[in-house]
C-alpha cells in the first residue's frame, strides 16, 4: 500500500532523455532541497495528504501519518554500491546519475534517472493531483 502511495506522490512526466546528464553537475543538497520543495507543493495543494519531512543521511525521511501511516526513506543515490539499508516501511531509491543499470532487491522502489530529473531538476507539473487539488492547479490528468 505505501509503495502505490508513493508512486502517486512523486508520479511526473519523464524528462527528456538529455536531462539527466545536469546530475553530473548538481549535488545531493540541491537535490534534497528541491525533494523537499516538492513534497511541501504536494502537501499544500491536496489536504489529504499529511506527513513531515526530516533529514536522512541519504536524503531525506518522510513520515507519513494520512491517507497511511509509514516511514519512507528517500534516498538521493549517485552510484549503484551507495544504495542504503532500507531502515523504515520503504525505501526509495531516487538515482540521480546519467544511467541506472543496478537492480535493487527487496522493498525497494527506484526512481530511475528520468523520472528523478523529471522530480528534482525540470520541476514538472505533479500528474497525481486530481479533483481535490483541481480548484487550485489542475494536473495533467485533469485535463482529459
């Protein structure tokens, strides 16, 4: 259950096969900052969702108290052999690199390099966002 929960919050649109490549010249504090810039957007725009989001030693801790209680560990990773133990309900593999070919085991969920340039680098508009939020700013899928 908290893994479809996550995939919904951090669901955006791919971004262009390029744009991974800008991880090369970032950090893991912008990335972090962005993460939780993004997940504070999340949080104002439906009030159905209610977590805090605190640092981690890989990234960053969500704890989420609705619509389900779980810790999540979201880990900012930018190499394969930096993937840490899952110490929570989830962990979350956000790969910022140019390529991921590493497969994790476990419950783990990865973020591959589009997805996570998609989140952290292009700031797209959240596909998740629905009739709760429609009011304030509609997503991509309110539009069909």
């Amino acid at each position: 259950m908290i893994r479809d929960y996550v995939l919904a919050l951090l669901s955006v649109p791919l971004a262009a096969e390029s744009e991974p490549a800008r991880f090369a010249s970032g950090s893991p504090t912008q990335w972090g900052e962005a993460l939780a810039g993004w997940l504070a957007r999340a949080r104002q725009l439906d009030g159905g969702l209610d977590f805090d989001v605190s640092p981690h030693p890989a990234g960053l801790t969500l704890r989420t108290r609705l619509p389900l209680a779980a810790n999540v560990t979201l880990a900012l990773v930018t190499e394969p052999d930096a993937v840490p133990e899952a110490d929570g309900d989830l962990l979350v593999v956000l790969a910022c690199c140019p390529e991921w070919t590493f497969e994790c085991s476990g419950d783990v969920l990865v973020v591959e390099p589009r997805w996570a340039a998609g989140l952290l680098l292009d700031d797209a508009t959240p596909l998740f966002w629905g009739v709760s939020a429609a009011e304030q700013q509609p997503s991509v899928l309110d539009a069909r």
